[in-house]
C-alpha cells in the first residue's frame, strides 16, 4: 500500500513536468508567419487569403500548428513601418509584405527575417531584389505582378477608338505607380494616345484628381495602384457623370464600375506566394529560391458601366472575357434609389 501510494504520489508530481516538455515541444513545432498589406481591397486580400489557403492545403493550418498574424497599413507608409518594427520584434519565421510599400517597410525593419513580397510590380525598382531572372541570395523572394501595360493600352484603344488623350490616376508616391505610369508613357504613344497625369497622394485626393480629368481626357486608366483602387468609387463617380470610359489593370475593379480590366487573378497569385513560403518553412533559404512574376491575364468587362460612361463594349470584347458583369445602370440604380424614399 505505501509503495502504491509513492508511486503515485511520484506520479502527481511529474505530471506538471511532462506537460510542461509536451507544451515546449508543441511551442516548437508551431510556425509563425507574419503578413501585413499597405491597405484592404478586395485584390490585395484575395491575396491574402491566397496564401493562407496554400498554407493549410499543405499542412500549416493557424490554430493547429502555425501562428498566423496579419496586420493592415491602411494605407499609410507610416504605419506601414511601425507594423514591420513591430514584426521584426516577434522574430517570426516568415514575413509577407503584400504590394510595394509594406514589403519596403519590412526589408528595412525586419532584417535577418525571410522576406516573401507579393503583388509588388517592380521589385529590382523598389530594391527588394537584385534581379528576376535567378535567385538572389539574402533573405528575400517574391512574386511580382507587373502588368502587362502595351495589352492594356491596346484594350482602351479598342473600347474607345477615337481616343487620343489618357488620363492616369495614381499615387506618385509609390514606386510601383512610378513605374507602371512611365510604362504608359512608354506604350500610349504606340497606339495614339498621349498622357495626361493626374497624382492622388491619399485615398481622399483621388475624387479631385479624377475631376481634374475633366475635358481633357477621352478616357481614364487605373494601374494597379492601390491609393486610387482603395477609393475607386471616386473615379467612377466623376467618370459616369462626366461620360468619360474608365479601364483599368485590377479586375475587382469591373465589380466596381470600370467598364473593362485585364489583369491577374490575385487569388492565385497570393496561392503562388504561398508556396513560396511554405518552401521557407519548409528549411529553404528564402535566397535560393528565383523570383516569379504571373504570366496568365484574365479579361473582365461591365456592359452597364459602359452604357452608363457613354460607350458601347464591342461583342468581340464581350465574347472573350472571363467574366462579363451585370451591375444596375444609372437609370436603374436612380430608379431604385426612387423606389427605397417613396
């Protein structure tokens, strides 16, 4: 009796100890990673959401063995920075900076951490890497998703054929925006069009910049931007009462009111990412793997939007877009707006 009772007073009193080398091993096993994007739109979180999905389709599932936390700059290279600080003291595994400034801000404060950028248009630009064409060594890859601005030229010139004169919100603060708009410099002449710039510093600055188009322009292009698409209602605003075609990269846009996007499925390019960083957490040096970019475009368009801006989408367009948007036109939007005061 007395041994059984040694025995199991032994018993209770390791028991705390076991837990405690279970708890550490379970700790252990736990991946960290760390996501932050420059600001909330429906692009840049369905890549998000892209990354976490490839994550848990192989094994890294957030509650089961991987911390996952996510914070937004809303918009702010400010805040941007103190998110990357803030990062950096957790000492995750993995960081992810979604679009240009975000993934800035974790190169500079998060050093020594493996660094995976997503839905940044020109990294060599933005000296995150040194090249696309291998991989760079360091602590830094990514995926980048430059458009394809001479298709998109293209594209407006066949919704408005008479056009001759581009407008071209952005913010000039962003390298990325910098880089896509000299690109439209670059290609607009090559099918007509000169360039006429509009710069909208803050999301509360792109309604004035897309009224500064006014009587200008014959037709409005949005890059991949995120200051203007964070407030693309502004631009459609103005664009439907001014009857100026709006055509953009982004394609949620279309969703929005631009009549035409042919862009990239940000869903799939946040999957992509994500296998980037399962490869890291995996043991791969973030430095040994090659940089990609995304070569599939997807091509959306809006009929009503058009109506509502003053043109009439062409049936070939029409026939070949992955998705064709049916949203109320003006009229019907007035009409229930009628509707809901009586």
């Amino acid at each position: 009796m007395n041994f059984t009772r040694r025995s199991l007073l032994s018993l209770l009193v390791s028991i705390p100890v076991i837990l405690t080398v279970i708890s550490d091993i379970a700790i252990a096993a736990e991946k960290h990673v760390a996501i932050t994007q420059i600001v909330e739109h429906p692009a840049l979180d369905a890549c998000r959401n892209g990354v976490k999905d490839e994550l848990a389709e192989q094994g890294f599932v957030e509650g089961k063995n991987l911390k996952w936390s996510f914070e937004s700059a809303q918009g702010s290279p400010a805040t941007a920075a103190q998110i990357a600080k803030k990062f950096a003291g957790e000492s995750p595994d993995v960081v992810v900076g979604i679009a240009t400034p975000s993934a800035q801000a974790l190169a500079s404060s998060a050093r020594g951490i493996p660094l995976v950028f997503s839905a940044v248009t020109d990294p060599v630009g933005a000296k995150l890497i040194k090249s696309m064409d291998q991989a760079n060594g360091g602590n830094t890859t990514g995926v980048s998703d430059l458009s394809p601005i001479d298709s998109h030229m293209a594209l407006v010139k066949l919704i408005v054929p008479a056009a001759t004169r581009l407008g071209v919100i952005f913010n000039p603060g962003e390298s990325n925006s910098a880089t896509l708009v000299e690109l439209v410099k670059k290609h607009a002449p090559n099918h007509g069009m000169t360039v006429v710039e509009a710069g909208a510093p803050k999301s509360s600055d792109v309604l004035a910049a897309a009224r500064s188009l006014i009587d200008k322009v014959d037709a409005i292009y949005v890059p991949t931007d995120n200051t203007v698409v964070s407030a693309f209602e502004a631009v459609v605003k103005v664009a439907t009462e001014s009857k100026i075609p709006v055509i953009a990269a982004d394609t949620d846009t279309v969703k929005r009111g631009a009549i035409a996007a042919q862009g990239f499925n940000y869903y799939d390019l946040g999957r992509q990412t994500g296998k980037m960083v399962v490869a890291i957490l995996n043991g791969k040096k973030a430095g040994d793997i090659q940089p990609e970019g995304v070569s599939k475009t997807e091509l959306y368009v809006n009929p009503e939007a058009a109506k509502d801006m003053g043109v009439t989408l062409p049936e070939e367009i029409i026939k070949s877009a992955k998705e064709v948007v049916k949203t109320m036109t003006k009229s019907e939007r007035e009409a229930a707006e009628a509707a809901k005061s009586n």
